[in-house]
RNA sequence: UGGGGCAUGGUGCAACGGCAGCACAGCGGACUUUGAAUCCGUUGAUCCAGGUUCGAAUCCUGGUGCCCCGGCCA
C-alpha cells in the first residue's frame, strides 16, 4: 500500500513498524534526524536523512531536525548553518520542528535529579583514570565506584553545586546505577554528566555540566514523543541503556532501530577524516567538489534527486556492506541525462581549418538543446566560420581500426554544422600536430547530404572566432584504492590519496552561450560529460566549469582493454 | 562460551516454508547527427555440516567468517 503511493520498498524498518502499528505498541510514525553539528554533511547522512524522512512521509508521520549538542568542544554554528542548508536542499522539510538537544538542558537537569532522588544515580569522584579501571575489561567484570554509595541528600548537594560551578573539569561526574558486572559496558555505571566548563554554541556560558549523549539522546526522543529513533548499527549496544533511562524515568518510550551505515568504495565517510582532508589541505574545502559532502557533491553538479534515488537505490539492511561508487556514478548519470541541456566545448582544442569556406563568411545554426526532441526543445544559435576546434583526441594520423573520428582523408561530421575531410595536417618542429587543414562539403549542411551517404564519425566542435574561453576542473576520486584505510604498515588513509583527483584545463572552448550559465545549472559538454558552472569561483569574466561525471566512454574502455 | 550483531551472483538489495528475483557492473547484439542515451539478449549467488519437512535462503542444532563494544565523544 504504502509502496505504491510513494515508491519506497519495504525493508526490515518498515517491517518492525508495520508489527507496531498492528499490535498498537504506536499509532502514528514520528521520526527525527539526530546530526552533532560537528561538520558537514556526507552522503552516509544523506541515506539516514531520506530513511528518516522518508519512512515517516510513507506512514503519513513527521520528522524533526535536531542537533545532537551535547559536547560544546566540537561543535559549532558554521555546521549547524551547514547542516540545516543541506537537508533543506535535499528536498526535505522539518516544517517549525527545529530542535537543539541543549534546548532540553533544563528538564534533562530534572530527570537527573528524579534519578537520584530514586537511588538510581550516583556523583562519582573518580578521575578518568580510575574510572576506566574500575570498570573491568571485555571478560572481567567492574568494580563499583568507592563513591557508588553516598547518600540521596549529598549526591543532590553535590550534583548542584556541580551545575553551580563549583568544581573543576574531569573532577567529578553523574553516574547512573545500574550495573558493573553487566558484559554490556554501557551498563557499567555509565556517566551521565561531566563537567565541562566551556562555551555552547547555543546556551554560551549558562552551562558547566553537559550530558552524555545516551542519556540526552533518549529523553530528547522521549521528550519529543519520537516513535521510531533510528541511528546506525555501532548503538546496539546502547540501545539497553537507552531502554533503561526511559523505564527508570516511566516517560514516553520510543523504539531505537538499527541499521548499517553507509561505506563507498573510493571514499572516506567519517567526519573527523573528512575533517582532516581539509585541515591538511588536500581539498579546498568541505564543499570541495571531491568530497562526499552534500555541499561537495552538490557543487559538483549532482542534484537533489539523484542523491534520493542513490539512497532508494542501495536500500537499507543490517548488513556491513560496501557501496561500489560506479552505483553512485551511474544514477548521477540518469538523472543528468534527462535534465542536462546539450551543449559543445572543447576541452583540448586543436585548430581545424576549412580551407575552401569562404574567409568572412560566418553562419548561425538553430540547434535545440534536447536533440531527440527537435519540435519542443528549446534552442540557441551556435555560429559557424571557416576555423573551428575540434578535439584533440578526435584526430588521429595514423588510427586503428574501428576509429570513427578525424584523420588524413577521413570524411566526419560536424555535429549540426557540414561533413569535412582532412586534407593536410601540420606540424611544429617536434612533430606535434598543431593543425588541421579541411574541406568541407557545402551540401552536407545540418549534418545531412542530399546523396545520403553514410558518415560514421561526428564530432563537437567550437568556432575558434566566437570560442568562450573557461577554466574547466575533471575530477577523479579521491582515493586510488578502493578501500582507503588499506594501508601498509604504520601508513594512513592519506597516503592513498589520489595526485590526480583534480585535473585543470585553463581554458577550454565553449559555444557562446555557455556565457550565461548559471551556478549549478546542468549541462552536458556533448561525448564528453555533465558539467556546471562552479558556484563559487565561476563569474562571466572568469568561467569555471567543473565537470560533474564523464560519459560512458566504451571507446576508451575498448583501448584499455587492447593495451591491457 | 565476555557481550551484541551480520552472512544470498563481482557489488548492493529482495524473496518472510512453495519456480531464488531486481539494480549496478560484465558479456553479446540492434539503433544512433553524442563510441552517450535507448532497446533486445545473456553469464553469474543462498558461508559450512547436520536435522525438521512432501518441500528450507527462510525453521532447529553445531561450526566458520566478518563487524561493533573497555571516551568524562557522538
């Protein structure tokens, strides 16, 4: 039912509500997206964010926003901007849901008081140190807290006077009671609050305690009546804790549900790498058209909808998986393919002369942007002149087989404009080829003769007079393996990034209407790829395009495969 | 036997006791004013061993492999 009003498969997520609703433990689906504003937005978000959002939109339910701030040492409103820019561009609405956990410092400072009240929390006085050794290892159990026993009135005075100010970081922390033989570490008297007396990117200096994320996560879902809180598998473990709190406090109970992140075969998915590539400088930024940041990736050209499509596309399971990256690459592709205007540019010009078109002469051809659709399509002229660049890789002096493109008397067609044959080709001292000498055929023009004969080849081409000039980025991934944290001995994913990731051409040549193309405005460079205008450096004096994903290219791969 | 979780083609996801299917990748072909797209065809999988059953990817038992957990991070 749901599947067919909104698209979505079914999963082991959808499966567990569908029993909640039936055995009525819910009547309605409130889910909400969780991110610490800590950094930027990457693609593994982007899988929790359409899972959240859009398991609650197939139930009729809502989703809310909320920052998971809980740890002022990390966070910041740079990311928080970020963060809300990106879920909104990915086409996702919170409406006035907006939330911050540290809005709930108030009540979750009261539920920590009623945990006390009920002997079920603890002010501990052991260091950092002391606590990791009390609390055992994998096979043996914990020792309680010398402190573990104090009484209801002076762990109260103590928690205060904590919240007061009073003590210094790491001197003391709230405890709860629950277990030091568990052989689940969350249940060995996990710290509930630590003192931390810095700066909160949204409460500034009111607080000096801040609260752990089990406990703060699970009331702030409580105290949001969220029915589902789905986080990502490393939580099984904290999901007893997290039913623990709730039981003990008798509040709302939402269910936690766990699912396997997302990992992409040539990249890295974790804030804090992201977080060094930029640091390190081997991106320009978090918004790096490499990166797989929302911001990143939608400067790069992708869109809103492919990046739901790739997240509907990979599903969700419970299974540890790796994502190969050409799934990602090919539902770019479609989705480009049905929305980028046809356009030419000349990444590597090489200069072709028509030595039998009359010198002054120019022409102007009507050409549609969308080609398998001439009637409806929207057009723009593109001029014509006696010399045009064409590819260079579209010439070859002395081709193999099979190879449709340019060479001595060789007839191709030039896309929309007249057949030419190679008729002469020059070359500089060292033998490279600088240019082309043509005829055309004055008949053939459009692309079509009136004899009909057959003209396998056909090439994009740039009138070398009327040729807009851009600075064009080709990127490649990242990382030259990939699974980038396999390194050798003592190395780090770094050493596996890739030198050749980017790729400038200075000045490639565009048709003249590629001039006024907008910021992110896809088009596709025909037999060459889908390309954007960069947001952020590209301006009418100075066009920077970057190329969002070449085309399919079975040309090249067939040579690949003839070297190999 | 510390605890928790996961195993289906090369990759990701379905099949919920009844013919193992979809997408990507691969391979072959058609078409083509993009060596793209499109269209058609096709190779290829249930971790292992037992058991229950007319029938098991699915249920049971025992193995094996991989992932997570000893932050006052989230």
């Amino acid at each position: 039912m749901s599947e067919e009003t909104t698209g979505t498969r079914s999963n082991f997520i959808t499966d567990i509500i569908d029993e909640h609703l039936e055995n009525g433990r819910f009547d309605h689906v409130h889910t909400r997206f969780p991110p610490e504003p800590n950094g930027y937005l990457h693609i593994g978000h982007a899988k929790s964010i359409c899972l959240n959002f859009g398991v609650a939109e197939q139930y009729n339910g809502l989703t809310n926003l909320r920052f998971d701030d809980t740890n002022p040492t990390k966070e910041e409103v740079e990311y928080v901007e970020s963060i809300k820019a990106d879920v909104k561009w990915l086409g996702f609405d919170w409406d006035d849901r907006l939330f911050y956990a540290s809005d709930y410092f108030d009540p979750l400072f009261d539920y920590a008081i009623q945990l006390i009240k009920k002997g079920k929390a603890f002010v501990c006085d052991l260091s950092a140190e002391e606590l990791r050794e009390y609390r055992g290892t994998l096979t043996k159990p914990g020792r309680n807290s010398p402190y573990r026993d104090r009484s209801i009135e002076e762990n109260l005075d103590l928690f205060q006077r904590m919240k007061a100010g009073e003590f210094a970081d790491g001197s003391r922390t709230l405890r709860a009671k629950i277990d030091m033989s568990s052989p689940n570490f969350n249940m060995r008297d996990p710290v509930m609050y630590r003192i931390l007396h810095e700066s909160h990117h949204n409460t500034g200096d009111e607080w000096c305690i801040y609260p752990m994320y089990d406990y703060a996560h699970a009331l702030s879902d409580s105290l949001e009546h969220i029915t589902h809180s789905i986080c990502t598998l490393e939580f099984e473990d904290h999901r007893p804790l997290y039913d623990w709190f709730l039981d003990q406090l008798g509040v709302w109970h939402s269910q936690q549900i766990e699912f396997a992140r997302l990992d992409l075969t040539y990249t890295v998915m974790s804030k804090r790498k992201l977080l060094q590539l930029v640091k390190e400088g081997y991106v320009s930024g978090w918004d790096d058209p490499r990166m797989p940041t929302i911001s990143g990736m939608r400067r790069r050209g992708y869109t809103p909808e492919a990046i739901r499509a790739f997240a509907d596309t990979i599903g969700v399971s419970k299974a540890n998986s790796m994502v190969d990256v050409e799934l990602l690459e090919h539902v770019v592709r479609d989705d480009l393919n049905n929305r980028a205007r046809r356009v030419m540019a000349v990444l590597e010009p090489l200069k072709v002369i028509i030595d039998n078109y009359p010198e002054e002469l120019e022409e102007e051809f009507e050409v549609p942007y969308f080609p398998w659709d001439r009637d409806d399509s929207p057009t723009r002229m593109v001029p014509f002149s006696r010399e045009i660049y064409v590819e260079r890789s579209d010439f070859m002096e002395d081709p193999p087989k099979k190879f449709y493109r340019l060479s001595p008397g060789t007839e191709v067609r030039l896309m929309n404009a007249y057949y030419i044959t190679c008729t002469d080709v020059i070359k500089d001292d060292s033998g490279n080829v600088v240019e082309l000498h043509c005829t055309y055929d004055p008949e053939s023009q459009g692309g079509m003769s009136p004899d009909g004969r057959k003209v396998r080849g056909t090439l994009h081409w740039v009138s070398a007079r009327h040729a807009v000039e851009a600075e064009c980025c080709l990127y490649d991934y990242l990382f030259t393996k990939a699974d980038p944290y396999e390194v050798e001995e003592g190395g780090q994913f770094t050493d596996n990034v890739n030198p050749d990731s980017l790729t400038v051409i200075p000045n490639a040549k565009l048709e003249p209407s590629l001039r006024t193309a907008q910021a992110c405005e896809p088009f596709q460079f025909m037999r060459q790829g889908y390309f954007c205008a960069d947001y952020g450096d590209s301006s009418p004096e100075h066009l920077v395009f970057n190329r969002t994903i070449s085309l399919v290219d079975t040309w090249a791969k067939m040579q690949k495969q003839r070297e190999g």
